[in-house]
C-alpha cells in the first residue's frame, strides 16, 4: 500500500513527510511537531524535506543490512498475515500462558509491579518461544516481572539459553523466583558505565528488551550505543513508545528517528489498542478480533458483543492495556 502524500484529507495537517531507506516509518513534519506512521515491512525511497539534512543523523548511518528476515517478525509486520500469525502463536503457545497466569497473578498482587500490559508480555513470551534466542538482554527489569515471563519461556524452550539483566538498582533480586533463577544473570549499574568498562558487551544478544528511563534523551542514547552498533540478528523490544493514536509516547521520537535513517531495522510492529500491527496500514478491528482469540485459547473468560471491543478486557492485573511495545528486527 502506497499512501497519497497529494491527499490532504488522508493526511490532515501532514505538510512534509519522509519515507527510510528500509520503509520502516513515515516520518512527517508538522511545524516543530514530528509524528511518525508506522509501516511495517513495506519499502520506500527516502525523501528529505529541505529544513532537514540526513548529516543530522549521520551517526544512524552504516552499510545495509543483506541479512535474512526472521520469519515470524516479517509475518506480524505485514497487516495481511498478522492475525492469522496472532491466531498460530496462541493455538501454539496460549496452554502455555494460561497455565503460568496465576503464578505471575500472586507474583503481581504481592509486589503490586506488573506494569507491562497483557498483550505485550505475551507477545514477548510467544516471540521467544517461537524464535529461540540463546541471550536475551533486559534493560531494566525494576521488581521482574517481565522477567519472569521471559525466564519462563527460556527453560521452556531448552537447557542452554540465559537472561541477562540490567538495572541501576536490585529491586528484581529479591523478587526473582528459585525455579527460574539460575538462567538468569543481573548486574548492578548504568549501561553506559558497563558499556565503558567491557562489563557489556552487546555482541552476543539475540533478542532485546529495552523498558528503562522512558525520556527522550536515554532513548537516544541506547539506539545510538545499544542498537546501531548491534551486529547479530536480534528481535528488539522497546516498552513505552506507541502509546496514543498517533504512536507518541515519552520517548518515542528519537527511535522513530533511529528507525527511519538507520540501515539495520525491518518488519516493525505493534500490539498497540490504537493500530496493529502498524499506524498505516492497521488491521480492523483488531483488538476484538485479538480478544476472540485470546478468548478460544482460555487465556481470557469467553467474550461476546462490546466486551470483545475492550482493550482493558479480563486483565491479568494491570488495568491498561494500551500495549504501547514497539517491536522490530535488527540485521
């Protein structure tokens, strides 16, 4: 699907707008305002308005990623098979969800930290059930819940995989359970500092999860030292950054930017309420078709007319479910 940028009543007050070099955002300018259109997998030639020069994100730019796609992120990428892709993940991997809910239920009520939505963390454990990492990186788990689903999903899927963890403080230690802690490895400190010293290194890592300090200017930083450099193929995970209808969030803008101009990011989605799997091309009715199935796997009570409709429908713990993750492969 290619939109009319000629059409101002498709656009509203869109005036200028640019497409990456990889297709994987929109990115239009409104006076000082930026908003970003999520596009998925689909390709387009980059077109710079004239105010702003590519030498602005010249740390952004490097050689073009030739590696091959990672077949489930380009199938939840494409809003053609996204839900047909929903549906195989939940008929594959919803028992396996249903049967740890009441363990991270107690685990939420104790330490009253689940802030991360239904949706999301379920994603999170079908990507890794289905991909396989060996290193995952987690920055930063605050008490673990996150964690712990992604704990889970690692011993389900063999004997050998481990979590990595980071965080500026150890709230997740006390509250990381026995059977699943000995695959996991935390370490104390900011990422930069790890970075500088040699005690991170990001070469190994497979899959990335980033919910950490939600302002623009750390987003900034980890997309330039984390993410650009990055040369293993990975599935990356970054919390808070659509969280509206136009895809805002905190700290949204600097990893849109990184997006659109670097040359080792495809097949970008999300299981935001307000579009999946992107901003352009959304899927209709997509939360309600989502919650059926959620629904036929038992992870949620049976729902039926308006109820199906809610995204805050028959939640875990959290009363949010606005699934604000943006998800992407990196090389």
């Amino acid at each position: 699907m290619r939109p009319n940028l000629n059409n101002a009543s498709s656009w509203g007050r869109m005036k200028k707008c640019l497409f990456s070099v990889h297709g994987t955002v929109l990115i239009c300018f409104l006076g000082v305002a930026v908003t970003v259109i999520l596009v998925g997998h689909h390709h387009r030639s980059l077109a710079l308005p004239s105010r702003i020069s590519s030498s602005s994100y010249s740390g952004f730019h490097g050689t073009v990623s030739m590696s091959s796609s990672i077949p489930i992120m380009k199938s939840l990428s494409d809003s053609s098979t996204f839900m047909n892709t929903m549906s195989h993940l939940y008929g594959k991997y919803g028992a396996e969800i249903v049967a740890f809910r009441p363990a991270m239920k107690s685990w939420c009520e104790s330490t009253d930290s689940c802030k991360f939505t239904d949706y999301e963390v379920e994603m999170v454990y079908m990507l890794i059930r289905e991909y396989k990492p060996q290193r995952v990186f987690e920055m930063a788990p605050n008490k673990g819940y996150s964690s712990h689903w992604i704990l889970k999903a690692l011993h389900t899927n063999d004997r050998t995989s481990k979590l990595y963890s980071y965080d500026i403080h150890d709230r997740s230690v006390e509250n990381m359970s026995k059977q699943l802690k000995h695959r996991w490895e935390f370490t104390l400190g900011d990422y930069e500092e790890l970075l500088k010293s040699g005690q991170l290194d990001m070469s190994g890592f497979d899959f990335i999860f980033i919910d950490a300090l939600h302002t623009e200017e750390f987003s900034r930083g980890y997309c330039s030292k984390l993410l650009h450099p990055h040369k293993n193929r990975a599935i990356v995970a970054i919390h808070d950054i659509v969280a509206d209808k136009f895809g805002g969030g905190r700290e949204s803008s600097e990893v849109y930017k990184y997006l659109a101009f670097a040359n080792n990011t495809k097949h970008v989605f999300t299981v935001s309420r307000f579009a999946m799997p992107t901003l352009l091309d959304p899927v209709l009715n997509a939360v309600e078709q989502l919650n059926k199935i959620r629904a036929t796997n038992k992870i949620v009570a049976p729902c039926k007319d308006d109820n199906c409709k809610n995204a805050l429908y028959d939640p875990l713990y959290f009363q949010n479910n606005d699934a604000p993750t943006l998800f992407f492969q990196v090389n």
